[in-house]
C-alpha cells in the first residue's frame, strides 16, 4: 500500500463517459481510417457528445459475462464493491462496438465483400457474446459503418443502394438503424459528427437497460443478508445513469445509496469498508451537486457526511487511519469546492475551500500524532513475515477491505492472530509516512486559498502552522523563513501571546541552525516586554544571550530534538571559534527589544551662544541588569557625534567585573539618563540638527558585539502605542525620586533648530506716515549698541521687504542721498550698507530716503547685522546676530487736480473755437494729511495752443491744508486748424511742490499732468462787442458790435435787434447786409438803459444765410448778454421822478 | 455556553481574552485573532449599508470543525468575540445575543471608571466575574 491509499481511484473522480468501442480501423498504415479516427479523436469540446471512443482489434477479447445468477436465495455478497467495476464500464465494456468497413455499394465484388463483412460482425460479436444463447448475456450492441469514396445520393434515390443495404443488414444480422455509411469526401468532421451522435443514441440506449437490468434484481433481495447488495445496486445505478449522463437521476441514486452505506450494520471488521464506500458516494454526490451548481447541498451533504463518518473511528490500534481518511474527506472536497470556482462558482470569505484544506491539515496534524503513538513500536519489531498486506492478485477484490481477510464479513476477525499481524504491518507502515509533507501540503493549500479570499490573519496562522510543521521536519531553515514572514504581522497587531509563541519556535530554530543574529535578536525580543513569557523563562533566555555574547556556547533550548541539539552545539563551538562576523546591527524599529531608548533635545531651538542639550533615555526590562559597552548618538551633522559618546573605559575587562562604571548598567524598570553636551558650529546657525539615530554596544569590542540602533533616537515596535497610551492616561503620576524619571513622560524632541545669537542693539525708525506719492520721503534708522564689547562690521539692509508684490518692486525705489529724487535706477531693497563697527553705547543715525510710485501699503525691512565675539563653555566664537523691524507703511496721493476748459465767460466749454480765447482752469485739492506748499506751478501748451498773454502761476507760494483746494487759470486761445474740426492735445500741466515739514528738510517735487485732449473748431462768423464794463441809468451806453468773415466767401448777415425793457436804443434794428471774405463789418448801437441792476441786453439775432446750421444762438455765446446799469447819481434824481 | 470569551481594542489587540484552562491557550487565541478577519470584513461591509449600522451583532463569524466563533462589534469598534462548542448545539441565537449585551454592558462599565485608561488591557473584577458566568465551567 502506498502513501497514496487514502487517494480516492482515479475512475472515481473522472467524468463517465460513454464507452464506444471502434474496430475494423488501421489507423497506423491507413490514411483514410487515420484522418475518420482523428476526427472522433480531435477537438472534442463540450459541445460534442461526451462518449470515449478507443481502437480496437477486430478480435478484441472483451471481459467475460459472468453468467447471471437466477436466485440469491442462497448468496452471501463478499464486500459492497468490486474494485474493477468501475474500470471495467468505463474503459473495457463498451456500450457499443463500431465496426468500419470499406465497401461502396457499386462494388464490383459486392457478393464477397458483403459476406466478408458478415464474418467480421460475427466475430465481433462471438468475442463478445460467448454466452450468447444466454439471455444474461452483455446487452452491448455491434453497428456497421461503411466507408465509401463516392457521395451517396440523396435517401430514396438511389435504388441500388437501399436494396443492397438492406441484403447487407439481413446477412449481418443488424437492424437498419444499425448501419451507417460514412463518404470520405470533404465533410468528414460533419459526417463524423452525425455518426457520433446516432453512436450515442445508442449508448444511452444500452445504459439504460443496464440500469433496468441492475434494478430488476432488486426483487430477489432481503434486508437481512443482502444489504450490501443493495448498497452496490444503487451506486451502480448511479453510476450508469452518469454514463448515460442523466446526471439528475445518478445524484438521487447516489443519495439513495448514502442512505443504505449509513444503515449497514457497522463494526470494527467493516467499518474501513463502509467509510470507504461512504466516502466514494459523498465524492460523487457532492461533484454532482457542484455540477448542479447547488453548492449549498453539497456543502450540506459533506457536513452531514462528516457529522455522520466522525465518530466512526473503528479499532483503536489503527486510529490513524481515521484521521488519514477524515484529512482526505477533506481534502478532496476542499479540491472539489476549488475546481468549482474555477468553473465559474463565487465563494465568500467565510466559505471557500480553504477550510477543508485547513480541516484536512488538522486531521492529517492528529494522524501524526496518533501515528506517534501507536507506531512507537520497539526497535527490534519489524515488518511482519509473510506479508500479510500481500495479496494473491496484487490488488484487492473490494474497496476498503483489509487483504488478510478478503471477502470476509462477520463481525470478528476469522484469526486473531493474523489480525495482529495486519495491524503490525499497517502500524510499521505508518510509522514511514512523511506526515509533515502530507500538513505542509494542505497547509500550503489552505493559504493560497485564503490569501485569496481576505483572511490575512487566518493566513498567518496557517503559516505559522506550516513553519512549526517544517520545525518537526527538522527544515529549520523553511521553518524559520515561514515564521519570520509572519512575526511582523503579529508584532503590528500587538498579539504578544502569540507573538511570544512564535519567537520560541524561531528562537530554536534559529539555535539549532547556530544563527547568531537571528538568535540574538529573538532572546532580545523573548526577553523584552514584549514576551509574555514566565520569568524565569526570560531569565534563562538572558543567561544564554549573555553567553553568546561573551563568544560562548549557549544551553540548548528545551524540547529540542537530541540529536539536532548535539549537531546544534557543535555547530556554535565552530561559529565561537570562528573569528571575525562579530559585530551584529539590528535596527530596532522592527523589533521590541529589551532595552528601550529615547533621545531628546532640551529645547526646540538653542542660540549659538549657548550649549546644545541632549539627553538619552534608556532602560531595560529585562530580568537581571545588563552592562552595555558604548552609546553613541548619530547627529545630522557628523561632527557633533564625537561629544555625544559614551564608552566603557575599562576596556578589555571582563564584561561582568564590577567596573566603576557604574554608569553603564542598566537595571531593569529602572530609567537611565544621559547628558550630553556640545557647542554648535556658526555654520550651522539657521540650520537644523537631527539625532539620525542612538546606538547602544551589548557585548565586547574585543569580542561579540551587538549594535542596536534606534532610527530617529527613539522607538521600536511596540512603543509608538505605548506613548500614545501614556499620552491617554490621566492616572496621578507617582512621584519619582530624585535622578529617576519616569519613562512615560519623557517626550520626544528629535531635533533642534541652531539659532543666531539675540542681537542687543535697538533699531529704531522716525518717520512720518504716511509717504505722499513721488515724494522722497524720509525714514530716519537710529541703531543703539547694547552690547559689552564691540560690534563689528554693521550692516544695514533697508527697503521693500522681499516676497511682496512683484509691481510694488518697480514702484519703490530708495536712496541714501535725499538731495535728488529718486528714478527707476534705483533699486526697491538697499543691501548691506556698511556702517562699520560700533562702540558699546555708540549710536548712529542714518537717513534713507523712499520714492513710492504708486499708491497702496507697502512692508519696509530694516535689517540690521553685525558680528561680536563670545565665549561659549570656554570657546571663543565669533556669533552673527541680527535685528530686524518692519514697518508698514500706506501711500497717497499729495493732492488732485481737476481741469477745465471754460469760455471767456467762465462757462463750461465742450469744444473750443479757432482765434477765440478761452480758459483753462485748474484745480488743486489736497489730500495729503500733512501741508503741501505749492512751490510753482505753469503750463508747457502743445503746439495747438498758444497762451494770449505771458502765463504767470497764480498759486506760488500757496500753502495747502488738508482738503483745502487752490485753483488758477491760463487764457488761451487755439490757432486755425485743417479741416473744421479736430481734437488736439493741449499740453502738460507742472506743478513742483514739497511737503511742509517742521522736522526735515524736503525736496522739491516736480508733478506733471497731462492735460486732456479738446476739440477745436472752425467757425464761419466771428461776432464780438465792445462795450464799457458798466452802464448807467438814463445814461448812454455806447456799443460796438463787430463781425468778422471768417471763411472765404461772401456771407449775407441778416441781423435784427429785439426791444427789451431796460434799455431803449438807437441803430439799425434790423438790417441785412454783406460782409466780404476776410472782411469785418461794424455795427453801432447807443443803448439807453433804464433800469438799473443787472440788466438784460437786447438781444442780438443773427441769421447766416450760407450756414443755416450756425444758429444765432451758438453766435451768441461770443456776446455778453447782461450788463450791470448803476442807478443814477444823487444829485440828478430824474430816475425816481420818472419811475 | 461559552469557550472562550475576547474584547479586542479598536486597533485589533488584545483587550481581555479568557478560556477555559482545558484546552490549549494558545489555540484560542488563534481562533480569535484568525476571526478578526471576518469581522474586519463585516464592519467595512456594514460601512456601506448605513442603515444596518445600529446592529451591532456580527453573528457566527465562521464554523469549525469544533467551534463556533461569533462577533459583536461596539459603536467605538471595540469587538467581542464569544467562541462555542459546537457541539453545544442547545444554545441559540437569542442567547448568544444576550451574551452579548451583557458583556457589553460590563465593558460599558469598565469604560466608565475614571482610573481605567482606554486601550489598556481590562483588569476589572467586576468584567471577569461577568465574563467567568458565562463560561463553562471546567469540572
């Protein structure tokens, strides 16, 4: 028996298939009878009909029918199943013989090849039916297909061939159903198709009688002795009715035959053959229930099959093969359950064919340790003599029973002797089994299958499983890389209990393999907080950590196999020996070891001018104290490490001497603190310095050492939660002693910024705000040395601060030398302005002067900078210090001015009229909270413009409050244009001004408007009178109207003069006449006034007869049209008499 | 009742864990640690269908051969894992309900001491005489 008996028969698990037989095909020399046999054979998917075709001889033996009994009146069945059934109608019984045959109906030799044929289905059906005459013989029927080179005619036409067919079907005794023809021409695969599903009709047709012919005997069974009959009929049934591939009917024939195993008398000398055939049938049920698609039946068939098979363990001396065949139950179904998936079905997380596998893993797991057990024979029994096992075929007659007593069914052992012998070889033979392969196979499927179904956890454990399996199988090496894969996972998690588990396995492993740092790092571990371990058990870890520290062997690990312990020892006296691979790193954050450290900085930030502080935590928690041999921290910047070091100076002593370094002891609970101390570079001012990591040396030197180092100073595993809980809890602190700490409250400050030195200078501003747009204002920097000695090389740095708005830079600009305004030369920022050194108490002043182009707030910086020399923990240092003010500072505008054109009348201009004067005015409204003086102000006119007189400023000298507004005004007048209308520029209004300052001396600032653009226009009649500034009552007033032809032509006039009120008068009242080009003419009016006030004058109307769209009232506009009338003198008081 | 009886922290470690000395330890805790992961997959499941989040009962988490493991899981994702017999067939859905609620009322209580730091392990007499009623007794 191999390893393998628990696997279920190969033609238990295949898909039965109907069995067509083809003989009368030479498909080794013949080309033809290849290509028909190849087509059946090729390419047989699922949708062809499920049949297995085989080659056979024409004088094939098929097995022989053994003649059917007629009563079982007096028939005891030997066991429930033959071994060889199954085979036999799978691969040796065909439920239909083909026979090929070339013969074309035309044949010349008709006669012959006919009778030829005769003989041939004759001995295919003698070889076959030798109990022919036998009514109980195979039902297994013979078909006739001829192969023939022409293309048959259509059915019915050719009579020649249906005669013949039919002679041919009577001379071989055939049905005409029976007989094909099959034209090799070129649709051989459609031809073959159609000949293999009449082959299946066929075998349907024979299964289903076989499965009459099982059921049929049914009736000459009884319950008392036939009931394995009964078992046997329906698992034929069922088979058959696979065959036939009604799969619906095989299932309820199977389920029926579960039922029957279930109710046979069970006892020791059967129970391997009932749960032998239980499991056959439960295969089946469950493969078809899967095949159904209703996997929930067959995962409720198996749990009934197990709940119903558990407890069924039969002798106790052979209890292993339970458990063998509850692992395979599993197995298999587990195998069952994934080729389902495979073929389409969804599992879920908490069903998937994992567990079964994990099941099987357990049970295989018992089988072991009842094989350990039961097979701990003597050295000196050995296998059995004869072999008992031994059978005279080879093989058993039925599934599940023992060779030593075949066929035998009572319900004690024939001979007892004989069975202990059987049960002897059955032990001894298990005793060879490689179970550890048999666990870490299904543990391995197990994984693979709930790796893929989310169960990470369930996998780690199955892992851990595998990896202490390994460990029995003495691979520690796979051992160790399993467990070592999964530790991590637990670690994360914080499952110390298992953790704890875990890490003793690995640490034997690692033991006895001799793996130094493995085993290193697992005592540290196993000795840590982290283990869950008894402490004596921690005690005896430390001792052997110590040891191999101290390059000595370390005591085995319990529970080690002796003989792997003696290859362990004598593999660590060669590492022991071995010099060199001493030293040994482990980067902690990947572990919980025993030792715990923190590093801190003492502040966040140190100036250069005072000692860096740090300080490292460290403890133990361990059981007895440990001596360490060096700490070092690694900084960011290398050369610092050297202050912050710690060695053992008893160098070369023994490692337990109570040395005066008490110091380097670390006593368990108890937290260890360590100063350290170092003068920062001046390099390094502004940068940052970062503990890179805290290193402690376990061990020697000179000798075995360990290096842990913790990345960052601070923090394995396990601690990132222990701060958080720490941070958490609120319980009262106890109250330490002094120089003890409480290692909770130790903080983390991994690194420190170097900062400058605190500058003892006072910068001080004095300025008045806020600055006026263009102005160069003036910002007064008084600095103030307040330090002892003398500050070197002061630097000023002054102006927009940097990072504002990229315009401001361009409308900014300063200056150290207010006497000329500022330009776009000039830069927004003034950088290091030397100002040389300064005495202790010395004082400078500096003005800066500021131009703001444009309005708006802007961040001025005035950066100061020197350099003075300290004395640091008796160091000199040169510190560079720095002070730095800002201020915000707003920009406004001094004042506006608004411009207007207005005529001689002072009345609103919206264009302005060639040669005829007008003004322009200005107004300057101050805005500045600080008085203006207007130190000048003129008019530079465009060439369209020319002043009438010389234009003098009319506000020189004007001092402007806040909101107080001066205004002046220039007459002028434009000169001829080119065509009637234009709009021309009028040139630049300057107005230079300076703020009024009681305090500084300001410059002058020159302000240049623009002046706007006006439309100047032609006009064809130029009218204007002459007349006093004012008039009296009953006194004449002479008046002078003059007209001017501006164009060149001759212009009618039509002019009249309405009556007023107030003045009577002598002239032309309405007149027309005609002035020439260029001409002027001249019109006298004496007016008389005789109201007195302003008054009114008769109104002119002018009428052009060329230029209709000149109304009288745009000429009008040159006219005055009021004139003030005095009254009369007092002592002529005729006005009165008259009124 | 009950084998094993655990309130695993938020974090997925071990708050209390208790079972019966008879059997292995460390086996248990196995059982626990591997059913983590169904619950996992139930509270990100839950996450989805807001209206089902009030129930807090997992339900059996997953059979074995030999237990059943069922899982209730806290608003606070505290979990408690209960593990049965299976052969203790007698005891119902209800009963592992009210199981249950009884350990988390005791939790609640242990929660609600002042001295008792959230995310330590639970070192409460009154939680292990609650947790000890619903164990089986070991003869």
């Amino acid at each position: 028996m191999s390893p393998a008996q628990w696997d279920l028969p190969p033609e238990l698990c295949c898909r039965p298939m109907a069995f067509v037989a083809l003989t009368g095909l030479d498909v080794v020399y013949n080309a033809i009878h290849r290509a028909i046999w190849d087509a059946f054979c090729a390419n047989r998917r699922a949708d062809r009909v499920p049949i297995s075709f085989k080659v056979l001889a024409g004088d094939h033996e098929y097995p022989k029918c053994r003649t059917k009994r007629t009563s079982y009146e007096w028939y005891i069945p030997k066991g429930i199943l033959k071994t060889g059934w199954m085979n036999k109608h799978l691969n040796l019984v065909p439920a239909l013989v083909v026979l090929f045959y070339e013969l074309d109906w035309d044949d010349p030799q008709w006669k012959e090849k006919q009778s030829e044929c005769a003989t041939k289905v004759e001995i295919v059906r003698d070889k076959f039916f030798s109990h022919r005459t036998s009514l109980q013989g195979r039902n297994t029927k013979v078909a006739v297909v001829l192969i023939q080179k022409k293309t048959p005619l259509p059915p019915g036409e050719d009579l020649v061939a249906s005669e013949r067919a039919s002679a041919l079907c009577g001379a071989c005794d055939l049905s005409g159903k029976s007989l094909f023809v099959l034209p090799h021409t070129d649709h051989l695969v459609g031809y073959i198709i159609r000949l293999e599903n009449a082959f299946y009709e066929h075998a349907q047709t024979y299964y289903y009688n076989e499965i009459r012919r099982v059921k049929s005997h049914k009736e000459f069974l009884n319950k008392t002795t036939h009931q394995l009959l009964f078992v046997r009929h329906q698992f034929k049934m069922g088979f058959f009715s696979e065959l036939k591939q009604d799969t619906q009917n095989a299932l309820k024939y199977y389920r029926t035959a579960y039922v029957l195993i279930n109710e046979l008398r069970a006892h020791e000398t059967n129970m391997l053959e009932i749960k032998t055939m239980a499991g056959f049938v439960n295969y089946k049920i469950c493969r078809l229930c899967f095949q159904h698609n209703t996997p929930l039946d067959a995962i409720a068939q198996f749990r009934k099959h197990i709940d119903l098979c558990k407890k069924k363990i039969g002798s106790a001396e052979l209890a292993f093969e339970h458990t063998a065949w509850m692992s395979k139950q599993f197995q298999s179904f587990g195998d069952l359950f994934d080729e389902a998936i495979k073929l389409g079905l969804t599992a879920i997380q908490t069903q998937n064919p994992g567990f079964y596998y994990q099941q099987g893993a357990y049970y295989a797991q018992e089988r072991k340790q009842q094989a350990g057990q039961l097979c701990g024979h003597e050295p000196g029994v050995g296998y059995p003599a004869p072999d008992p096992l031994e059978t005279a075929s080879g093989a058993l007659d039925f599934y599940g029973q023992r060779p030593w007593r075949q066929g035998h069914q009572s319900i004690d052992p024939p001979d007892s002797e004989k069975e202990k012998q059987g049960i002897l070889a059955l032990q001894v033979k298990e005793r060879d089994v490689l179970h550890s392969e048999l666990i870490i196979a299904l543990l391995s499927n197990a994984v693979a299958q709930f790796k893929k179904y989310k169960c990470p956890r369930m996998k780690s454990h199955l892992m851990v499983q595998m990896g202490e399996e390994y460990y029995h199988a003495k691979d520690y090496t796979k051992a160790l890389k399993l467990l070592d894969y999964v530790m991590c996972d637990y670690r994360t998690e914080r499952w110390w209990s298992l953790l704890t588990s875990i890490l003793c396995t690995a640490l034997k492993c690692s033991y006895l393999m001799g793996q130094v740092k493995d085993y290193i790092t697992y005592s540290m571990e196993l000795v840590g907080r982290a283990s869950i371990l008894p402490e004596e058990q921690k005690s005896r870890i430390e001792k052997n950590l110590i040891k191999v520290l101290m390059n000595e062997v370390p005591e085995p690990e319990p529970d080690c196999d002796p003989v792997s312990v003696k290859a362990a020892q004598s593999l660590w006296s060669d590492r022991i020996s071995l010099a060199g691979n001493n030293e040994i790193t482990i980067e902690v954050q990947d572990y919980a070891p025993f030792v715990q450290c923190k590093a801190k900085f003492l502040s966040p930030s140190f100036h250069i001018d005072e000692p860096v502080q740090l300080h490292v935590y460290v403890r133990a928690d361990c059981p007895h104290p440990v001596r360490f041999s060096k700490l070092c921290v690694s900084l960011s910047n290398q050369e610092y490490n050297q202050y912050c070091l710690l060695e053992d100076a008893s160098k070369g002593k023994d490692i337990l001497e109570s040395s005066s370094q008490e110091n380097m002891c670390l006593v368990p609970g108890k937290t260890r603190k360590y100063c350290f101390k170092f003068v920062a570079k001046t390099e390094d001012v502004g940068k940052k310095v970062e503990i890179m990591s805290v290193g402690l040396m376990l061990g020697r030197e000179t000798g075995r050492y360990v290096y842990l180092t913790w990345r960052g100073g601070w923090g394995d595993a396990a601690s990132s939660h222990e701060t958080l809980q720490a941070s958490r809890c609120f319980k009262k602190r106890t109250r330490f002693p002094e120089q003890q700490v409480d290692w909770d409250t130790v903080s983390i400050q991994s690194s420190t910024m170097i900062i400058s030195r605190v500058p003892k200078i006072s910068v001080q501003l004095t300025h008045e705000p806020p600055t006026l747009t263009n102005e160069m204002y003036c910002m007064t920097v008084t600095i103030q040395s307040e330090e002892g000695t003398v500050a070197k090389d002061l630097k000023l740095t002054a102006g927009l601060k940097p990072g504002q708005d990229a315009n401001l830079t361009q409308s900014t600009q300063i200056t150290l030398n207010g006497s000329e305004v500022c330009d776009d030369s000039h830069p927004a920022l003034l950088p290091d302005i030397p100002l040389g050194d300064l005495q202790p108490g010395q004082k400078i002043v500096k003005p800066l002067y500021i131009r703001c182009v444009s309005t708006g707030s802007r961040i001025l910086l005035f950066h100061v900078a020197y350099s003075v020399s300290a004395t640091v923990e008796g160091k000199d240092i040169t510190c560079k210090c720095h002070k730095d003010e800002t201020v915000t500072v707003e920009t406004v505008v001094p004042f506006e001015v608004a411009m207007k054109f207005v005529s001689s009348k002072f009345e609103h201009l919206e264009r302005v009229y060639v040669d005829i004067p007008f003004l322009l005015m200005m107004d300057i409204l101050s805005a500045s909270p600080w008085p203006i003086e207007l130190v000048n102000s003129e008019v530079q006119l465009a060439s369209s413009m020319t002043a009438i007189d010389q234009p003098m400023s009319q506000v020189e000298g004007v001092t402007l409050q806040t909101s107080e507004c001066a205004s002046e005004c220039f007459l002028l007048k434009c000169p001829p244009v080119q065509n009637g209308t234009s709009t021309v520029a009028s040139g630049h209004y300057i107005i230079s001004w300076k703020r009024k300052s009681a305090s500084a001396e300001t410059s002058m600032v020159r302000t240049i408007i623009t002046l706007p653009h006006v439309m100047v226009e032609n006009i064809p009649l130029y009218i204007h009178a002459e007349l006093p500034s004012f008039g009296c009552v009953r006194e004449s007033l002479p008046v002078r109207y003059r007209l001017e032809n501006r164009t060149g032509l001759v212009q009618d006039v039509e002019i009249s003069v309405e009556p007023s009120d107030a003045f009577m008068f002598s002239g032309l009242k309405q007149v027309r006449m005609r002035i020439l080009p260029g001409g002027e003419q001249e019109m006298l009016y004496n007016f008389y006034p005789l109201m007195a006030g302003y008054q009114v004058l008769p109104q002119l109307n002018i009428n052009l007869m060329r230029f209709p769209n000149i109304s009288s009232q745009l000429l009008r506009r040159f006219l005055p049209s009021r004139i003030f009338v005095k009254p009369q003198g007092r002592n002529g008081d005729t006005s009165i008499e008259a009124a | 009742m009950a084998v094993c009886i655990a309130v695993i922290a938020k974090e997925n470690y071990p708050l209390y864990i208790r079972s019966v000395p008879t059997q292995g330890e460390l086996k248990f805790h196995y059982t626990v640690h591997t059913s983590l992961d169904v619950v996992e997959e139930k509270i990100s499941g839950v996450g989805k269908a807001l209206a089902d989040q009030r129930e807090l009962y997992l339900g059996l988490l997953y059979p074995t051969e030999d237990y059943k493991v069922y899982g209730y899981v806290t608003n606070s994702k505290v979990k408690f894992v209960i593990v049965v017999d299976s052969s203790n067939a007698s005891l119902r859905d209800n009963e592992i309900r009210s199981m249950f609620r009884k350990l988390h009322n005791s939790f609640t209580d242990v929660m609600c001491n002042p001295f008792y730091n959230p995310g330590d392990p639970i070192q409460s007499k009154a939680f292990d005489s609650i947790v000890s009623a619903m164990m089986v007794q070991a003869c």
